[in-house]
C-alpha cells in the first residue's frame, strides 16, 4: 500500500497529483528547481533538484523522504524506460506501465510495427506532403510539414535539432501528412491481470505547432461504426504490450479512415475531460492499480459533454512566441468550471518549462451547454502581466465551425487571422477610454500639488488631453477632456463616460450600461470589462532617442537562449539566411536575414539568453550592391543546435 508519494514533475499536474493524494490519505513529496513553484506549497514535503531530468537525484529524493511511491505525471521522465526500472530497483512503487510496454511504445518506429502486426491501421508511404516527427518524443517538438521535395533536407535538420534538444535523441522519421484529418485519442486503462478498459474517446484536432490548444469528450460527430472501430484499435494496441495503468492510444481520422498515430504510455494533459464525462478518477486509479487492484468488468458509460482549453504564455499573432514576466492578476471562476492551474498571481514565468499555464474545464448535458459554460468562464477571466492566448480561446469557442463540430488539424491555420483580431477593434478601444478617464481620476486624486483641479483640466479648453496606449501592434490615441467637472471624450462615436468611482469605469455604447475595472500598473493599465481583460502599455510622449534602432536591426522575436550562431561579424548574407536560432519552452526558432547585405554587428553568442526585442545582429544593407558571396551553410549542415545544452529540458506534452 502506498503511504507516501513523490511526484517527478512540477505545475499544474502535480498539483493534480497531490489533490487526489490528499483524497486518498496518502503524504506528498514534491520536487522543485525553482522555490518559486507553487506546487511547492501543495507538497506536504519538498527537495530541491537541479533538473527534473536528473532520475537518480529524484530517486534519492524519494528514499531520503521516506516515499515509497514515485508518480512521474506527464513529460520529463514519464516515458523514460531506464528511470521506470531505476525506481523498481530501488525498491519504490513506479505508477505507470511496465518499462517493457514504456521501452516498445516510446520509439513510434517500432510502435507502428508492433500495432500493425496487432491489426492496427497505421499511416505508410513517402509521397508529399509529409510530416516529420521525432521518434523518441511528442507534444508537436520536433515536428515539421513538408510540401515539397528541395524542402525536405533543411526541415530535416531542423527537427532533428529540435527534437534532440527536447528529448536527448535527434532520430526522427516520415509519415504521409493529413492535413484535413481529426485527431482523435482512446483513453486505456489496464491492470495486472490483462483487463483493459477503453474509457471513452476524445477529439484533440485544434491545434497549433502540433500541439493541442482544445479537446473534447466524446469526441463529436463520430459514426457508430468509426467510434467502435477506434476503441477496437486501441484494445489491441494496449493488449499488444500487455498494458497496465493510464494510457492513451492516438489516431489520426480521415473521413472513414482511421491511421495509429503512437501510444502515449502515461496520463495525458487532457485527461480531465475523460474525468469529467466518466466521473472516473484516473490518477486514483492510476494508484490503485500500482497497488495491484484489478479493475472492474467494463468502465461507466459517458455521461454529457466536456471542453478543455489550454492558456499557454504565448503570442498568437507573433506565431504563438513564449512569453514571460510575472503575472499581476489571475482569477478564474470556478464556481461552473474546473481549473487546473499551475501559476497564481505573483507567479514569474519564465523560458525553461513548456509555455502552459493552466487548464480550464468545462461540463454540461450536451456540447452546447459545455461550450456556454467554458466560454462564459473565458469571457470572465481577469489575467494580466504577460500576453497569453486568452484571447484566441475565447474566438475559437464562438467560431462557427468550431461551434458546429466541423473541426480537423488544420482548422486552426485557416482561421487564425480571424481569431486574433475577434479580440481587436470595438472591444479594446473601450477598454482603452476607459483605462484613460480612469487614470486620469486617479491620477488627479492622488496629487499631493494642486489636488483640488478637476482630472483633465486644462487651461486652454479648446485643446483635449491625449493618451495613447498600445495593445498588441495597435495604438489607441485616447482624447478626453473635463466639462462642468465631468470627464467626456468624443473620440469613440456613441460610447460616453457615465461615472467614475474608484478602479471602476461605467461607460454606455449606445444605450448599452458597461461596467470595466482600471487598475494602474507600472507602465500601463490592467482594463477587465464585459469583453474581456486587457493589457495597456501607456505610450509616452516623448520618444526616448536611446530607442531608435540602426537600419537592419535583427531583433529577438520571443524571450530565449540563444543556441546557434550561423554567422561572423563582416561575413556577407542573403535575405532568408540563417542568421541564428532562439530557443524557449523548448521551442526553437531560426531568425534569417531580412535582406542581402553584411553583417555589420553580432552582439550575442551562443548560450546568451536574450529578451523579446533585444538587438541581436546588424545587418548592413547598403553593402548588398557587391555580388552576395555568402558563406552561410546550408541548414543541414550548420552545427546541431543540440551541441548547446539547455538551462533545463521542458515537459513534453500531447
């Protein structure tokens, strides 16, 4: 029986974990490189480790505290073979498969050749598009589409780079691309004495970098003969290894076909959903059957509909870079929803972890009514500090598409423009009035010199005070001026300032009574309304000279650690060379020359971490006038981003 649990993770999973030990009766041991977790203080008990990669130190970890149980939740070491034996041999509980099911499911090239020979459909053949994927790993890292023949070589190095940064193994492999597939993943769960259980289905085709962003349970508009056929696949597949414990077996679905994607031998992130439909707790049976209990004749049948959405510190309209800072404000109503969350206001986040915040979960009687009650918990949510997807979440969730069931894996790249400006226009400039009356009240109030004059007052009553803030790439020059003591603005037709009271703002548009929250912050204004939150940085005035950029500036496009430099100061470029690559959150990103010229200055070098707008290089483009002789490699010769090791490997997810 197990008395005392360490978990080898951090975030929200682990918190997850220690919520259902606590319902058990069962001590946590948390693990921590940073004391700042807040897992940390759900832990009865915490260690510090260097890395969560480190399993011998996490062992230890486990034995000095007297645990006698390790959980590895998902990413790190969950699907690691070698740390699964490791842990048995140091006499402790693993909560998870065997490492023999864990060793076959995790190389996907051996995977496919053991559920093919189960009579599991999978995908073959070379012909473009093709999508490359890593072997040893998932979670979108080193995945790359491939459309045409002369890109193949440089996508190739590229994920490999990638996926050895990620995973510690650069092998990957081909598969046909489906771009107008589903995808779609069975949940297992399976004991000691061969039973499996097939828990239902779950649609995860909204994507972006091949990493889900929403998933669905049951997955929606299945016939009854492809929904039985997956869960028929995904028996033989979990019976192939003999599986014991969570799993969950993916699938990609095109029209009435149906293609094995990989095993993922280990509880996914969107297990809540699957939870949520079944009333089932899959840690607490993942601990139950770790203590040798055998399930049951047939799991509960589903009952209603789940949405989970993921909030990840990422810009959607900058190709979704990490983001990092503290977060100010975090507060989501979970009075009709369920969170799982990782991050609290005060939280810093920063490059080395995957880029997810939290999970927001919602269920109801059917589709509709789970999408309303996610939706209204989105709409309602007050998050400030950094740029999250919030916003893209809260558009997909009304996308007539999405709403009607019509979803697949590209879905997304066809609608993005469309969901990160559903947030823009209307809804901002209101946020943006009210961020300025607001201000300038409190700005007044709070005057220790002439505190008496009005807000806004000035002493040529012809000319309106102006503030401008900026939200995304757009500005809002705000104009508002005092009358009869009253704070007034012409600038947004048919909206006007009703009152002032406090932090809260009431303005009308057009007869309709809106109600936002300012709250001043160092560098802007935190604006919560009926539309949403929002972040405004206030624009000065004066243009600091300091900040004007040379001609040709390569900037950072996302805060990470500089890990290739493929080029020398006086070295010669084309546009679209490879300049250097950025890592965070495990992504890599390879920023190219804007144009032909010379590298005139290269101000960092590998293992420098750098912030989102650093100037990098220089490129000269008045020496593009000689003939370009660049000396620049081609991509799949460059030195591996790989040789440069990472602060600390993220959790990979799926």
């Amino acid at each position: 029986m197990i008395g005392k649990l360490l978990v080898a993770n951090r975030g929200e999973i682990a918190v997850r974990i220690f919520r259902t030990c606590r319902q058990s009766g069962i001590s946590t041991v948390g693990v921590y490189a940073e004391i700042s977790d807040l897992h940390v203080a759900e832990a009865d008990v915490a260690v510090e480790v260097e890395s969560f990669l480190h399993g011998a130190k996490i062992i230890e970890a486990a034995i000095r505290t007297g645990a006698d149980a390790i959980h590895p939740g998902y990413g790190f070491l969950s699907e690691n073979a070698a740390f699964a034996r490791d842990v048995l041999a140091a006499g402790l509980i693993w909560i998870g498969p065997d490492p023999d099911a864990i060793e076959a499911m995790g190389d996907k090239i051996r995977a496919k050749k053991l559920v093919a020979a189960a009579g599991v459909p999978v995908l073959e053949g070379g012909s473009f598009p093709l999508l490359i994927k890593a072997a040893a790993g998932g979670g979108g890292r080193g995945m790359r589409v491939v459309t045409e023949a002369e890109e193949l070589e440089p996508a190739l190095a590229a994920a490999e780079a990638e996926a050895r940064s990620a995973f510690g193994d650069g092998t990957v492999f081909t598969e046909p691309y489906l771009p107008l597939a589903r995808h779609i993943e069975v949940q297992v769960l399976g004991d000691a004495a061969g039973r499996i259980w097939v828990v239902g289905d779950r649609d995860c085709s909204v994507q972006r970098r091949h990493q889900k962003i929403v998933e669905e349970a049951p997955a929606p508009g299945l016939s009854g003969e492809t929904r039985a056929a997956l869960h028929r696949h995904a028996r033989n597949a979990a019976e192939a290894v003999r599986y014991r414990g969570a799993g969950t077996v993916e699938f990609l679905v095109d029209g009435d076909r149906i293609f094995f994607l990989e095993m993922n031998t280990r509880l996914q992130v969107e297990h809540p959903v699957t939870e949520a439909v079944t009333g089932l707790d899959l840690v607490a049976w993942q601990l139950a059957i770790a203590e040798g209990r055998e399930l049951g004749d047939a799991p509960p049948e589903p009952s209603g509909h789940a949405v989970e959405v993921r909030l990840y510190a990422e810009d959607p309209a900058r190709d979704f870079a990490p983001q990092t800072g503290r977060i100010r404000a975090f507060t989501i109503d979970t009075s009709c929803v369920r969170v799982d969350a990782g991050v609290a206001a005060g939280s810093q986040v920063g490059i080395r972890y995957d880029a997810m915040l939290a999970k927001i979960i919602a269920h109801g009687p059917d589709r509709n009514a789970a999408i309303r009650l996610l939706g209204d918990a989105l709409r309602r949510a007050e998050i400030h500090g950094l740029t999250t997807n919030l916003g893209l979440l809260r558009a997909i969730l009304r996308d007539d598409d999405f709403l009607a069931g019509r979803v697949d894996t590209a879905l997304l790249d066809r609608r993005l423009a469309a969901w990160t400006s559903a947030d823009r226009d209307h809804p901002v400039r209101k946020a943006a009035l009210a961020a300025a009356v607001g201000s300038a009240v409190r700005t007044a109030v709070s005057g220790r010199v002439q505190s008496r004059i009005p807000a806004a007052w000035r002493n040529v009553p012809s000319q309106e005070r102006v503030r401008t803030y900026r939200c995304g790439d757009a500005e809002y020059p705000v104009t508002y001026t005092s009358r009869g003591g009253r704070l007034e603005s012409s600038w947004l037709p048919g909206v006007s300032v009703l009152g002032i009271d406090g932090d809260r703002v009431v303005l009308d548009d057009h007869g309709v009574r809106e109600s936002y929250r300012v709250t001043v912050v160092d560098g802007g204004v935190d604006v919560d309304g009926p539309d949403g939150s929002y972040d405004l940085r206030t624009v000065p005035v004066f243009t600091d000279p300091a900040a004007n950029l040379a001609a040709g500036s390569l900037l950072a496009s996302m805060p990470g650690l500089v890990v290739a430099v493929h080029v020398e100061s006086g070295q010669r470029v084309a546009a679209g060379d490879p300049v250097m690559v950025l890592e965070a959150m495990k992504m890599q990103q390879t920023l190219t020359a804007p144009a032909d010229g010379m590298v005139a200055s290269l101000s960092v070098e590998v293992g420098r971490q750098v912030a989102a707008g650093d100037v990098l290089a220089v490129i000269d483009s008045a020496a593009s006038a000689v003939p370009s002789t660049s000396s620049v490699p081609p991509a799949s010769t460059v030195p591996s981003a790989s040789t440069v090791p990472p602060a600390d490997p993220s959790s990979s997810r799926s």
